[in-house]
C-alpha cells in the first residue's frame, strides 16, 4: 500500500510548489518521497515573525490513513512544542487527522499554531506555565529563541545576552543552546538555572 | 504509474479525495465528497470507531455511501479482496394515482371496509402500475437504473408480484364467496 502514499506525496509536493505560497514550502530529502523537509515563516504579529523554522516530516507507509510524523527541527519557544525535542502536540497530527488532509494543510495548521497556542493542551509544561503565569516574559523568550534559532530579524535582547554570558562563564561545559534552554526554563532567574545544572552533573 | 499532470478542472472535480486521482469505483457521501470506494473502505478500516468524512468529519459509515455510475465505466473493474460497493438505493417517485394505485395494500387489511374496496378497485390498480411501468418515458431514473441493475429483470419481476397479487385477490374473493 505504498504505492498509494508515494503517489499522493508527489501531487501533494506539486501542489505545495505550484500554489506559490510564500509563507510555506515544501523539499524532498535526497529523492526519498516519504522523507520530507518543511518550512514555514512565523506569522505577522507574533514572537515567531520573520523566523524561517524548518520542520521533519515523515510519512508511514499507511498514509493518508494515517497521519504524517511531524516535528520541528528549528528550535522553538511555544508550549505546544517540546523545546528539547522539537515534538509538537497538534490534534490533527493525533486522532483529528484526516484522509482528506494534505501536507499543505498540515503546513498551514503549523503556522496556525504558532499564532495561537494551546496553553491548555501543553506538549512543553514549563512554556506553557510561563505562558499561563508571566506572559511578557514568554513572548520576550520565544523571541529571543526565534531571533536564535530562526533568523527572525531585530537586537536581540541585551539583558539575556549578559545573562547567557554569566552563565557561560560559571558554567564553562555548557555550550549556549544549553545555557538558553536552562535560562528559559528558570524564567531567567540565572542562579536557579546554574543551580539545576549543577544538580543534574 | 500513470502521470496525469495536465489535467484541466473539470477533471479535478471528480478526484478521489484519498488518493487524489480520477475516482475509481467512485462512491459519494451523504454530505456530498467523492471517493474511490477501496480508499474510502480502507479509511473507515482504519478507523471502525467513530467513522468521519474524510473531508468534512461529517458522520459517514458503510451504508451511508452512495455509488455513482457513470456511462461506460465498472465493467473492467478489479474489484480485488474488497468486498463490492454497497448497492445503489432507489426511492420510489411519489405515485401521482392517489387512490387505486394504493388498492392493494389493503387487501389483506382487517378493516372490511378496505377490503371491499381494495379488491374492487384492484384490477384497474394493477393496470394502472403495469401501464406506468411499461410506460416508461417520463420516468428516465428507471432506464438508468436498470442498466447498472441488469435490464428488464426489475420489469419483469414487478409483473410477477403483480399477478400474483391478483391470483391471491381471486382466491380470496372465492372465499369469501364461499364462506
């Protein structure tokens, strides 16, 4: 039953391509058809604009009866997204997805997603709870991440640049994906998140 | 596998929306989306509980698939291990021969009332649908019908029960007689 998932992830690519959307695309991995490389631009008005974030799809051989295996590649700052691991908590990814549905759709579903998060329905408890509690202070952290990981455009911020480069220095293993990941996850509270390193070696 | 790029809108409409090709044995949902019936079948496999359009998540199930048959197409049709699309269901026109034509419905009634009535007027009400049947020109839907269902068998069926229902009148008219 391949055949039908290859056939279907050829036109699908042709529509991706041909539709001419700026905001998404779609690439093949080394001529793999059911391995595929995504991007999509973080929408207007949010801490994701003018990030480029690249997802990994992969698509089962039962597809489209089943859903494709999507995560972000690009890190990210959301708390419907694992910020370790990139996984993402979206319905139609799980048990809303249907036959009908097209990479296309699964693309434009993402940037949705990053327009309007689920605090509620978390994938990363610590995003979300920074969300719920102190949301300045998440939108200010997604865009660091954004500006970070992503390309997004603007001065980063210059307070959690000092507080990356105390980190560093204190801790001198850490490289500085991990120093903004401990950071993040202690609200910036740079003794908290020195602490936690130390605790965890 | 054949690449269809090409292909003009018109054609478009009537792509499975499964597989995205021309739709193969195509069934239609009750809320309107075409499919070919081995997609739509392996989609309501895939998911026995809490079956949904595939396009809409409107309610869908087995029985609520309506076949479509076009002029030409299915006599070539591989049907595999699936099992058959589900059959075509024809609802009768609304009859415009309001009274006899109901006669014998009512024969074997237990209203007396009915009765006489229904074999009085039974004969004229068999002439009545075996006219109409036979008739055939205002009622296109049947032809097409028949066509996919096999020809004439229906019509000839339809006579069968006709007559006997009159053979069953005239016993019973006997009956009566001799009671």
């Amino acid at each position: 039953m391949a055949n039908i998932a290859m056939q279907r992830i050829r036109r699908e690519f042709k529509e991706v391509v041909r539709s001419d959307e700026q905001s998404i695309k779609l690439e093949l991995q080394e001529d793999n058809v059911l391995s595929l490389t995504g991007y999509i631009t973080g929408p207007e008005k949010t801490p994701y604009e003018g990030g480029r974030f690249h997802v990994q799809i992969t698509i089962p051989e039962t597809y489209p009866f089943n859903p494709p295996i999507v995560k972000f590649t690009t890190k990210l700052w959301h708390p419907n997204i694992s910020s370790q691991t990139g996984v993402i908590c979206l319905d139609i990814l799980k048990d809303q997805w249907a036959a009908a549905m097209t990479l296309r759709i699964v693309l434009l579903s993402l940037q949705a997603l990053l327009s309007a998060a689920e605090p509620d329905d978390p994938q990363d408890a610590v995003v979300a709870n920074q969300y719920k509690t102190k949301h300045s202070l998440f939108q200010q952290t997604a865009r660091f991440w954004a500006q970070t990981f992503a390309g997004a455009p603007g001065p980063l911020n210059p307070d959690f640049q000092k507080k990356i480069d105390k980190f560093l220095e204190v801790a001198p293993r850490a490289d500085r994906h991990t120093a903004i990941q401990q950071l993040s996850n202690f609200d910036w509270n740079i003794d908290k998140a020195i602490e936690d390193v130390y605790k965890s070696d | 596998m054949p690449e269809t790029d090409d292909k003009s809108e018109d054609t478009a409409t009537f792509e499975c929306n499964i597989c995205l090709d021309t739709a193969k044995n195509a069934v239609i949902s009750m809320c309107g989306h075409l499919f070919c019936w081995p997609c739509l079948y392996q989609w309501l496999e895939t998911r026995p509980q809490g079956q949904v359009c595939p396009v809409c998540k409107a309610g869908i199930s087995r029985d609520k698939v309506i076949p479509l048959y076009g002029r030409g197409g299915s006599k070539t049709d591989p049907r595999e291990k699936l099992p058959p699309r589900p059959q075509g269901h024809r609802t009768e026109p609304e009859a415009d021969y309001a009274g006899p034509g109901g006669g014998h419905r009512y024969v074997f009634g237990d209203n007396p009332h009915f009765l006489s009535f229904g074999i009085g007027a039974f004969p004229f009400g068999f002439f009545a649908s075996s006219f109409n049947l036979a008739g055939g020109a205002g009622n296109p839907m049947e032809h097409q019908h028949r066509d996919a269902a096999g020809p004439a068998d229906h019509q000839m069926q339809d006579q069968l029960v006709s007559k006997l229902f009159l053979w069953l009148a005239c016993i019973f008219l006997l009956w009566l007689l001799m009671a």
